[in-house]
C-alpha cells in the first residue's frame, strides 16, 4: 500500500486563485522527497493539503489507504497528529522557554485542561528534553527562544514536531531565511530524522544544490501542476530552465 | 458603489448643501434677519433641483468636485481649477454658517463687565482654598476606586468578547461568524453611548451615586477593550497558529498556545490606558451625580465658591498627570 496518495488534488481559493491543478503524486514511507518550484508555484499549498491545513477543491489524498480529504473534528485531529511539520518563518512562541515550544508538540496526546495550567505529565517533559538532545539543543531548555539564532530555533522547531512522533514531517522551506552554513546543520538534522528514526520528509526547497545533496527524489511545481518527477541528479539545465524560467540561473549554495 | 455614482452622489450633496446654506443662512439669517421659517415642500424642491444642476454641471463640463473624482487626470487646467473653487466656496460658506449657528459674538468674549467676573473668577481659582484639601482627595480617592473597579469588571468580559469579536477566530463557521456579527454590532452601539449617557441609566436604576457612576464606566469599558483586544487578535501572525493546528491540537489549545501568547503584552498595555481614561472620565462622570470629585466640583460650583472649585481643579490636574505618567510608564516597561 502506498504511504501517501495524491489523486488529482486541486485546489482553488475562494478569491478564484487556482494553485494546484491536478496534482497526483505517490510517497512511499521512509521517502525523503524535495518539492522544487518558483514562489507561488503551490509548494505551500501541497504540503499544507498533505496534512489537511487546507481542504482541496476536488480530488483525493489517501494516506496509508484511508481518504482523508475531507475529514474533520476529532479525525481531522487524529490525523495531524501523525504528521509534523517545520516552516520557514519557524512559528515558535517567542516570548516563551525552549522547552514550553517543544511540548506544544505534544498537544494533541495531553488533555486540555492539562496543557492549559501547563501540567504537562512527566514523561512527557522527559521525552521534550529527549528530542532537544537530537537535535543538539539539550542545555538550551530553559532558555527563552527569542535568543536563539535562526538555526537554533528551527531546531527548537523540529524537536517540537518530533514531540508527534511524526509518521511524515512536512518542511515548508525550512531554510530559506538561514544562512548557508546553517542551512546545511538544519538540513542534515532532517537526513537524520529520516534515516534514523525512519520519518518520511517531504520538503520544499529553494536551492537545487541542497536537493542534490539531500534528496533522494524530486517533484518540480510550475503554476500549480508537476512537470517534472525523478532523482535529483536528473534535473538538467533544459529542465531547470522550463521549471525556473528562461532568466533563471541556478546559484549554489556550498 | 462605482466611481460614477459616488461622483453623482457627491455633486448631488454639494449642490443640495450649497444651496441650504445660501437660502437659509445667507438669505434668510443675514439678509432678511429672520428666524428660519418651517421648511415648505416648494424649498426642498429647490434644494433638489439645485442638486441636479451640479450633477448636470459635472456631467457635461466636467468642472465640480465629482467629475474631479472621477476623471482626475484626464480633465483640463480649467475645469480642475473651477472644481477646486466648488471646494473653496463650500468651505468658506460652512465657515460662515457655522459662525451663525454657534453665535459666535467676538463682542461678548471682550465685553469690559465679561472680562471683570472672568479676572475675578480666575483670580479666585488660582488662589485655592486649601482647609478642603482633605475633602478634596477622599473625594479623589473615591474617584480612583470607581475607574479601577470599572476596569476590573470590565476586564473578564472584555477578554472573552474580544476573541468572539476577532474575525479570524470566528469565521470559520457560519453560526459563530453570525455571533460574531451580532457582536460586533452590539459592541459599536454600547461603545457609540457616550458613558454619560449610561450613567444617567444607572443613575435611573441603582441611584444616584457612585455606584451608578462605576456601572456606566463598567459598560464602556466592556465595549472599549473588547474592541481594542478584539482587534489585537486580528492582528496576530497566523503563521503561529497553523504550527500548532499542525499538532493536532484541540481549538481551545490553539488558541491557548498560538493566539495568548501574540496578546497578553498588548492586552495588558490596553487595560493601564483604559484605567488611565477611565479616572479621567470618572470626573467627569461625577459631574452628572456619579459620585467622586467631580460631585464634589458641581456642589461648589453650584454654591458659587470659587475658591474651593480652584483647588478640586488642581487636585484633578495632579492626579490625571501622575495617572497619565504611571501608565505610559507602566506600559513602556511590558512593550
């Protein structure tokens, strides 16, 4: 059975904007894929379609089988709570600890009157303080987050989905406003969630270089529709060309 | 509405308006010196037909104020100079009809027996009778504690509506979202009731009296934060909100963890203005009975004792300027 399924997904905004049109795409489990696209391509709205922050027009998403396009409530819930999911502006709670960001990931398992006096249970905090040491940021607990730098917090970003024990982790540009050298620290933390604890990443980038080194499989977004789908290595400058346009010029970052 | 229409509707209104202005002001206050007669249907007629003859005038030669709003770049240097004299003429006619509204009378501001009682009025102000002085802060005390406890019964259901009131929180579902509407209407209405106004409610219902002075505030208070807060929310960074949406959490949770966290700061700030307005109005509450200084201001005032309303005066500038002080203090420390 195919992890995630992509049946003709469109969707259309109540202001008339199309930003997918048929979309159909297969990921298999354990798959570390990259999304590639100009902005406003729809890379957003596919990642936020997989884990059901936007509701498609038409066509269906099955994840391990089962439609989930249009569920709501209490499936809805269930259902996000196996995907995680990173963005690029971070979206941490600034005036709050390291700590206090990562148990937010673990909402969905904590009754509400428990998380809102913040009595969050033991092995709970324990398993917070597990996934900052993953991710490098075990002594920087009780920390506020506002200092952190950009890297730091996409981090706190990640230990807070790992909180879900995600089955998948969505990425929406995880990297785009770092430097390159944390882009990479950032990157490489992703390629270990993947191999190691065996969560399937689907991640949109904006550097072809970090999707060559990174990604096992490409899917290329141009106005909306896949043109293009295949290994990173395939992606030739004619392609690069049709995906990014005719001014495009490809920068790497090292 | 299209541009068109609001350029005919302005024209209309101008050509109405103008012609009020010169049949009632000018006409009959200033050069027949009469009272205004009851209007006739003959007037409005008038009025009507001087309406369409700007509309007409902005229509085919394009040179009032409409066609100014409607063409814009397209018209010549003339017709934007004659509609910029549309505008012009207007002002200078609402000018002079306002001065004959308000009877302005220059006359009776420097008239010699006028300029005696205000130097004998204003000497006794500045000389403050200080044996009240006591009186004078219990008074003001009284004052404080009827725009902090507004504030504080205000506050618990300024903070609940001001997230009902939020659109973002509310749209998701078309029940809550008409709650929502509802709200928002109801809240603009309370809010547009001057608190003097309520106070005379409750001064009808609870008594005269501190008390009734504390409910009218309360009341206005709800209405002012809940917009005030209401607004804050609306104004908060979504992206926040999706990531804890993405964990799968409960609304409540959402809210909790992706919408208080972008409020309390402000929210607080709101609550320390909102007391500060709140002591000012509180003055001026008392004023019509509610209690406080302001009581204590019309009595002596009514008794004609210049000297003791001099020193109520005082007291009031003292306190609203340490108030103001505190507060911009207090909420420049939590930005």
């Amino acid at each position: 059975m195919t992890f995630l399924e992509l049946q003709n997904v469109r969707k259309i905004f109540p202001n008339g904007v199309v930003a997918l049109q048929d979309v159909s795409l297969r990921v298999e489990r354990g798959e570390f894929l990259a999304i590639i696209g100009l902005s406003g391509s729809g890379k957003s709205t596919l990642l936020r379609c997989i884990n059901r922050l936007i509701e498609p027009s038409s066509g269906r998403i099955l994840f391990e089988g089962v439609d989930v396009t249009h569920i709501r409530g209490e499936q809805l819930r269930q259902y996000r709570r196996r995907i995680g999911m990173i963005f690029q502006q971070f979206n941490i709670i600034e005036r709050r600890t390291v700590l206090e960001n990562v148990l937010v990931g673990a909402l969905g398992r904590v009754s509400i009157w428990r998380s809102l006096v913040g009595a969050f249970p033991m092995e709970v905090v324990e398993e917070a303080l597990h996934n900052l040491e993953i991710v490098g940021l075990a002594d920087k607990a009780t920390e506020r987050v506002r200092m952190l730098s950009g890297g730091q917090k996409q981090r706190v970003a990640i230990a807070r989905a790992l909180m879900q024990r995600p089955e998948a982790l969505l990425a929406d540009e995880p990297v785009a406003s770092l430097d390159p050298a944390t882009s990479h620290s950032v990157m490489r933390y992703l390629e270990e969630i993947n191999r190691q604890l065996g969560v399937t990443v689907i991640c949109s980038l904006h550097f072809l270089s970090l999707v060559r080194r990174y990604a096992r499989r490409v899917v290329a977004l141009r106005a909306g529709s896949i043109v293009f789908e295949g290994a990173p290595a395939e992606i030739t400058e004619e392609w690069f060309r049709y995906i990014y346009g005719d001014e495009a010029q490809e920068v790497e970052i090292r | 509405m299209s541009r068109r229409w609001q350029s005919v509707l302005l024209d209309f209104g101008i050509g109405l308006y103008g012609a009020v202005l010169l049949y009632r002001i000018v006409w009959v206050h200033m050069v027949q010196d009469g009272e205004a007669p009851p209007v006739t249907p003959p007037e409005l007629g008038f009025y009507a037909v001087a309406g369409l003859i700007v509309v007409g005038l902005g229509l085919y030669l394009r040179c009032t104020l409409g066609a100014w709003i409607r063409w814009r770049q397209e018209l010549k240097q003339w017709q934007r100079i004659c509609a910029l004299h549309w505008g012009l003429t207007l002002l200078v006619l609402t000018i002079w009809a306002g001065w004959v509204i308000t009877k302005v009378s220059p006359l009776d501001l420097l008239s010699a027996e006028g300029l005696r009682s205000a130097g004998r009025l204003f000497g006794a102000l500045l000389s403050p009778e200080f044996s009240i002085l006591d009186k004078a802060l219990a008074a003001m005390v009284q004052t404080i504690y009827i725009a902090l406890m507004a504030t504080l019964f205000g506050l618990p259901p300024a903070v609940v509506l001001g997230f009902l009131a939020a659109r973002n929180i509310m749209r998701g579902h078309p029940l809550t979202f008409a709650f929502y509407a509802f709200l928002r209407v109801l809240i603009n209405f309370t809010r547009s009731v001057e608190p003097l106004i309520w106070a005379v409610v409750f001064s009808v219902w609870v008594g005269i009296g501190p008390f009734a002075g504390m409910l009218a505030m309360t009341v206005h208070t709800v209405a002012a934060l809940t917009k005030l807060y209401s607004e804050q929310v609306e104004s908060i960074d979504s992206g926040l909100v999706e990531a804890v949406e993405s964990t799968g959490a409960h609304p409540v949770q959402v809210v909790w963890f992706g919408v208080v966290p972008q409020v309390v700061l402000p929210f607080l700030a709101f609550t320390i203005y909102r007391w500060d307005t709140n002591v000012r109005m509180a003055t001026v509450i008392g004023v019509v009975g509610g209690g406080g200084i302001g009581t204590l201001l019309m009595q002596y005032q009514g008794l004609a004792r210049w000297h003791e309303v001099g020193l109520i005066v005082l007291v009031i500038a003292a306190v609203v300027w340490i108030m103001d002080y505190l507060s911009a203090r207090l909420r420049e420390a939590i930005a």
